[in-house]
C-alpha cells in the first residue's frame, strides 16, 4: 500500500505530458551543445592558423608614412602579418598592435623575418604622417602603410576586408570592420590567418608554428 501511495505522488509531483526521458533528453543535448561550442573555438583556431586559401591576399600598392610607394614586392623573401585598422580606433586596433608587438618581442620569435604591417582602412584622416606617427607608439618593426580610396579599395578586397563608417558621428567618426591576421609568405601568399583577440603569447605561439624551421 505504501509503495503504491509513493508512486502515485512521484507521478503528480511530475508535469503532465512531460515523460522523464524528454527531461534526460534536454540534459543531453544541453550538454552536448556546450561540448561543440568549446571544441569549435578550438577547430576555428586550427582552421584559421593553419588555412591556405588562394583567394586571400593579392598584390598592393601604397604609401608608407615618408610617402614612398610600397607594393608587396617590397617584401620579397620576408614574412609579412598584416592587419587592416585605422589610427582613430579607440580601443581594438591599439590593443591589436601592442599584443602583436609583445608577440614579435617573444623569445622564440627574436630575429625572425616578420615584418607586421598596419593598413588603414580610413584614408580620409590616415594620411602617411598621421599612420607613421601611430605605428611608431608601438614598435619600430610595424610599416605603416596608407592610400587613396581608390588604391585601399582592390587590397581590402583581396584580402576580404569589410570596413563600413558609422553614420552620424561627425568628423569624429568610428569604422567598424574586420580584424584578422594575414601571415604571407615571402611570395606574398596567405600562409594562415590569427584571431586578434588572441593573447601575445597565443600569436608568438601561432607564428612559431606557422613560419618554416619551427
């Protein structure tokens, strides 16, 4: 009699129409939702890190911040990682390019052939000294590249750049666009591309594992 009282308050303590194996069920699936999301950051980093993709990247011409024409010639035989951002950026692009210029200073990456180069986005402001006067805060190393928007145009193409003006700033404006890092080789071809919110650690690690001889 007891057992039987028992089973009949565990079944109307239980929703109606709601079976316990839908119950597990959810769990599971919860569960296994946040398996996937983990291990997807994961895969995305390896995809991304260890993607060659012939249609990223092409030829450039610009100007550095002494108004000298540069195109990707210029670095023949050298690694380049490049990143497109803008010098009115108020937080992304000078935290990107002060991670970056720790990564370059890692022990294991001292000495290596990596030129980092900045590529705005912005040319109405980014004139060549207004971009060698920005990069020049963070490291030495970085090149400072800059054009008209008829020249930046084909290259953030190239490399899939999207870079859209918020309206309604005033001359103040902000952009908002893509951040990635674009390892080329000396043949300026896409070697792999790197998270930007990685830490400097994480990139001095990437790039050791992407450049040859590691």
């Amino acid at each position: 009699m007891k057992r039987q009282d028992s089973r009949r308050r565990a079944k109307a303590a239980r929703p109606a129409g709601v079976p316990v194996k839908r119950d597990r069920r959810a769990i599971f699936v919860i569960a296994g939702a946040a398996f996937l999301l983990v291990a997807g950051a994961a895969g995305f980093r390896t995809l991304l890190t260890g993607q060659r993709h012939a249609v990223v990247g092409g030829p450039y011409a610009l100007t550095d911040g002494a108004g000298r024409r540069v195109t990707q010639a210029d670095f023949r035989g050298r690694y380049t990682l490049i990143y497109f951002g803008y010098t009115h950026c108020v937080d992304v692009c000078p935290l990107t390019l002060a991670t970056v210029s720790a990564a370059l200073d890692e022990p294991g990456l001292r000495g290596r052939a990596v030129t980092p180069l900045f590529v705005s986005v912005d040319p109405e402001r980014d004139t060549p000294p207004v971009v060698k006067d920005y990069v020049s805060r963070f490291s030495p190393r970085i090149v400072g590249l800059t054009g008209t928007e008829a020249q930046l145009r084909p290259v953030m193409d190239e490399f899939h750049v999207t870079a859209r003006r918020r309206a309604g700033s005033g001359p103040d404006y902000l952009v908002d666009h893509s951040s990635l890092f674009y390892l080329m080789d000396g043949r300026n071809h896409l070697v792999g591309m790197i998270p930007v919110d990685s830490s400097a650690n994480q990139i001095a690690a990437d790039l050791a594992r992407l450049l040859p001889g590691s």
